[in-house]
C-alpha cells in the first residue's frame, strides 16, 4: 500500500461521486485519479491498467470538452441518452477482440500477475468511460460488472485502498443506474 494509491482512491472517491450526480467536475478528479493510477500500475506490473490510465486521461479531456460544448450550445450538459442499439454489437465486440488481445500481450511480457483481469477490466473500462463520455446511461452497467472484477484483481494483488475503492464504485455504479435512468427519462 502506497500514499500514491491512497491519495488515487482518494480521488476515486470523489471522482465517482460527481459522475453519480452527472456533474462535469468530473472529469478533472478522472484526470488526476488517472494519472496517479498510471503510477500505481506501471509498479503493479498491471500493464493494460497503465495503458488504461493514459487513454482515461486522454477521454477524460474529450469527454470534459464534449460536455463544455454541450453547454455552449445548448445551454446545458446535455440528456442524458439511452445507447443506440446499433452501437450494442460494436461495443460487445470491442470487449470480446480487446480481452484476449491484452492478455496474450500481457502473458508474453510475462511480468503481469493477472493478465487475464488485467486485460478484461482495461477492455470493459475502454468501453465504460466512452459512453460515460456521450452520456450514455448504460455504462454504469459496464461499471458494475468492471468494478466487481477490479475488486476481485485487487484483492489479489493485495492493493487494498483500491480494493475498498472499487466496493464502493459496484455500489454506486448499481445506484447510478436508476438515477442516470429517472434523469434520462
């Protein structure tokens, strides 16, 4: 356990609960969770969580920039939507290609300890902040099934703060399904 990560979970904390009540601020705690977790994995040996680390602040910025834009226009976020059916096979698609690839990556490197969580929740995670980033209500389905895999991971690797971190995430992914519904509607 390291105060990088506690600070990081930290971070987390407040992070997800600005996205349960949708408000853009957001992002800016995305950004410096992500940055501190790229640090935290990169010594974990979590390779495809690094990764996701960069790409997360990366989205995090386009997805801040979606959201002002949004507002610029049309005066507000933005409604919250419900994802296009068309998109459904894209994004199952993108999780089935993504996951073995980042595993057979991660096992050939041969320094990852869980390359097969490792690559599953970057996959779901790649999925999960781009519907976040187009307000998509659904991606806290992606969340939940993410987090409770990112529980499992960390316990393994004895990351604790994350860990608990990631408890509360399933628990608040679960509520901002019906909130991000109601809002939606």
């Amino acid at each position: 356990m390291s105060l990088v990560e506690i600070i990081a979970a930290l971070l987390g904390l407040v992070y997800i609960l600005l996205e349960y009540k949708a408000n853009p601020w957001m992002w800016l705690f995305s950004i410096l969770m992500s940055v501190l977790y790229a640090y935290v994995f990169i010594s974990q040996r979590m390779y495809a969580n690094f990764l996701l680390s960069l790409y997360n602040i990366g989205i995090s910025c386009w997805g801040a920039y979606t959201w002002i834009e949004r507002r610029k226009t049309s005066g507000d976020d933005g409604a919250i939507a419900s994802l296009p059916k068309q998109w459904w096979p894209v994004l199952v698609g993108a999780v089935v290609v993504l996951t073995p690839l980042l595993a057979y990556v991660l096992r050939l490197l041969g320094e990852s300890e869980v390359p097969l969580l490792d690559g599953l929740t970057a996959s779901l995670s790649v999925v999960g902040i781009w519907m976040l980033a187009k307000k998509y209500y659904q991606q806290w389905f992606c969340w939940i099934i993410a987090d409770v895999l990112y529980v499992v991971m960390f316990a393994q690797s004895a990351m604790w703060p994350s860990m608990v971190l990631y408890a509360v995430y399933v628990v608040i992914a679960v509520a901002g399904v019906a909130r991000w519904r109601r809002r939606m509607e």
